[in-house]
C-alpha cells in the first residue's frame, strides 16, 4: 500500500489516486500571468528617445527623403528599429533573390553611418512595410506603437510564467509547513548549496540538477518538485518516467522525495502518473496542500 495512502487513512490506493486526480485545477492563473509589465517597459525605456525621434516621420509624404534625413543626423535611431517588427536581434538577414539564396543583411547595431548606411536602413523601413504604415499614418504614436509590440512578444512566456506560478503557489505552502515545524527549507537549490547551508553530502545524477525545493528535518531532507500542466502531451509523460527514476534515486540515499503536480492535462493522460504513484512514495496536488498534507506527511518524521 502507498505510504501517503496509510498516512491519510485511506482504504486502497485505488481511493486515493481518484481523490487526487478529481481533484486537478483547471487554472492557477493570476494577475501576473498575463503581461509581465516590468518587463515590457525594461525594454521600451532604453529606446524611447529613440522611438519619439523617429515619430517625425509620422504622415511625412516622400518617406524615403526623410527617413535618410532623419537617419543621417540621429543614426541612434536604428536600433529602435527592430522591434517595430517584433525582432529582438540587433541584425536581420533578408533572402532577397530566391534562385541563387543571396541575403542582404542589415545592421542596427549604433555606429557612424556612411550615406549607403543610411540608404540601406531606408530599404529596410520600406520594404518592412513600415514606411507605408508611417507615411499613411496607421500608427499614431511609435513609442505606444512599440509597446504593443512588446506585450505581444511578451505574451510568449506565458508558458514559463504558468511554470512559476506554481512554484510560488508551491512555496506559500512550503513556507507554511516548515514554519510551523521550526525547520529551514531552500528554494531553486543545488547540492553544493545543501552542502554549503546543511553540510550534508549528496550524490547527484547529473551536475547541472536543480532541485525546486529541499526541506531539512534534524538532518532528514525532503526534495520536493512541482509542475502545473493545463493540457497534455508527451512532456507529462516523460515528467512521470524521470520522476520515477528520481523517486528512487533519491530514495536510495535517504531522502524522501515529493512530487507535486497539478493541472487539467492529467485528466487525459492519467496512466503514466499512475505508474508514478505506484512506485514513488507521494504524489500531492494542490488540493492536497491546501488541505496541509504536506505538514502530516514531514511531521510523521520524529526529530532526532
């Protein structure tokens, strides 16, 4: 019988495992998932002279001239130029004759410019379509235009942000726990930090191993992980087969090891964290957290 199966009273693993996987979040979405609006603006703020600069070219009829004119005297402005097409990269390379794949790169790296410089980036802004959207004034402000862009770009990490919010949700109960048991627990943690705060020897299987969080109980660690997954996929199924690996890897050196993991993607795919459950020793969701299993399960461990 599971170990947390015998600690929680329930009457078969069976039971257990259909309270933990009914009881999965569909979303753990909070007001910091949407835009990481520190982040945006960390962006903005080093080209808005810039960006304000090339406002000038606003509705301006010949583009062409004035751009050239615009570039010659404040060649700083090039290197706001990349974002007003979502490019972080400070050169772009562009197949501009498809038969033989000859490519013009274009720089906008802040340096002096010479005329043909200057004639470049006016190709560049054109044949963007950038120039069209200046000159027939579809963007009305470029410094407002560019931090469109960056929400949108932004918008990519979703998915990792979905990662932290776990592990911040994970920590609140982390934190709870070990403060009501006077014990010290490490975030984001290497063994040579365990070694260095603990001085407690581990052996790891690969060097770069990063734990999501380790408790120490007198001497008697608990390694924790947490994962939130909203839709399937192949990655939960390797997650369950690495973790089982882990379970006992870390098992074999007297260290308990928990798994936390919640989400909607489960639903569909509960056969590997079956196998996962009947092999590891504890497998929490965060309904479990909040019903402060965590606590029962490290304070089973009498101190020494």
């Amino acid at each position: 019988m599971n170990k947390l199966c015998q600690l929680l009273n329930f009457e078969s693993d069976d039971e257990l495992f259909k309270n933990i996987s009914s009881s999965f979040k569909e979303k753990i979405t909070q007001w910091d998932y949407f835009v990481n609006w520190k982040k945006v603006f960390q962006n903005i703020t080093p080209i808005e002279q810039e960006l304000n600069l090339l406002n000038y070219l606003i509705g301006k009829d010949d583009i062409e001239k004035e751009a050239f004119s615009l570039i010659k005297k404040y060649p700083q402005v090039i290197k706001a130029l990349p974002i007003l097409i979502a490019i972080r990269e400070q050169s772009i390379e562009v197949l501009i004759e498809s038969e033989n794949f000859i490519y013009k790169k274009h720089s906008f790296m802040q340096r002096d410019l010479s005329d043909d410089d200057c004639t470049d980036i006016v190709e560049f802004l054109v044949k963007s379509g950038l120039g069209k959207l200046i000159r027939e004034k579809k963007i009305k402000n470029l410094v407002d235009y560019a931090t469109g862009v960056e929400v949108g770009l932004d918008s990519n990490g979703r998915k990792n942000r979905g990662g932290t919010l776990m592990e911040i949700l994970t920590e609140n109960f982390v934190a709870k726990t070990c403060s009501e048991l006077n014990i010290p627990y490490l975030s984001q943690v290497s063994v040579n930090k365990i070694k260095q705060q603990w001085n407690i020897d581990i052996n790891v299987d690969k060097s770069s191993r990063i734990i999501d969080f380790a408790i120490n109980k007198n001497g008697k660690l608990f390694f924790i992980e947490c994962n939130f997954y909203g839709g399937g996929g192949s990655k939960l199924k390797s997650t369950a087969r690495e973790y089982i690996e882990m379970n006992s890897f870390w098992k074999s050196q007297d260290i308990e090891f928990i798994w936390i993991t919640d989400g909607a993607g489960w639903k569909s795919t509960l056969k590997p964290l079956r196998e996962y459950f009947d092999k590891g020793h504890y497998l929490l969701n965060l309904e479990m957290l909040r019903n402060n299993i965590l606590f029962q399960i490290i304070n089973k461990y009498e101190r020494t």
